[in-house]
C-alpha cells in the first residue's frame, strides 16, 4: 500500500517529468503504466487535478510569488508549488500544514538551498489568505 506521501512524490515525479519534457501528463501516467510502474490512485487524483485547474492554480502563483512569474521560477520549484496550491484548494481532506510540511520538504530534499523558504514562503501566505477567505 502506497502512503499519500509517497503518492504525493510519485505525482510530483509524474508532473516534473511532463513540465521538463514539454510532454502533457497524461501521456507520461501511460508511458509510466506501461514500464510497469505502480501509480496510486492519489497520485492519479493529484496529477488530473493540477493539470484540469493548471490555469487557475498558476494564475495564484502569479500573484502570490512577489515578483516572480510562474515561467521564471525552476521547473521544480514550479511543480511542487503547483502541486501543493492544488491540494490546498481542492484537498480538503489534507490538512494546510500538512500540504505545506510535504511541499517544504520535497522543496529541501530535492531543490536549491533557497527553494525551501520560497516554497514556503507563496504557500503560507496563500493558507493564511484561504483560512480568512481572502484567496483568489
């Protein structure tokens, strides 16, 4: 049994993988089925979810990353914050710190030394902004 967190890596492999290559996401969950690899059906749910609000999910990075637009932020950095905005506004069955701690975490492991305070940075102002109902 796959745990959401590992659900949540394998959806942001998944996702990173489709940004980087300019292939849409779909056809890397099939390229992925067909090598044999396992995908959750969280990790399914995650990655249809970004990719059917991609425009509004990058429409809030826009304005929540201070001087930053979504095509100049690292591909990974642009994945895991989309990934996390996703589960914070349609997840409601994912605690905020939770999405938060996986993002700034996966932002730590596997980004630049900076990514970690950006990520966290966009996210805690967006969950701040939804737990007072002033997002969007």
């Amino acid at each position: 049994m796959t745990t959401r967190r590992e659900a949540r890596r394998t959806a942001l492999d998944l996702l990173y993988q489709a940004d980087v290559t300019g292939a849409a996401p779909a056809a890397v969950l099939g390229e992925w089925i067909d090598y044999g690899r396992e995908i959750a059906p969280f990790t399914r749910d995650l990655v249809e979810g970004v990719v059917g609000n991609l425009p509004a999910i990058d429409a809030i990075l826009e304005s929540h990353a201070d001087e930053w637009t979504v095509a100049r932020m690292t591909a990974l950095d642009r994945t895991i914050l989309r990934l996390a905005v996703f589960e914070l506004l349609h997840r409601p069955d994912v605690p905020p710190a939770a999405v938060i701690s996986e993002a700034v975490e996966a932002a730590s492991e596997l980004s630049a030394d900076e990514s970690k305070r950006f990520v966290n940075g966009i996210l805690g102002k967006l969950a701040r902004e939804l737990d007072t109902g002033a997002a969007g």
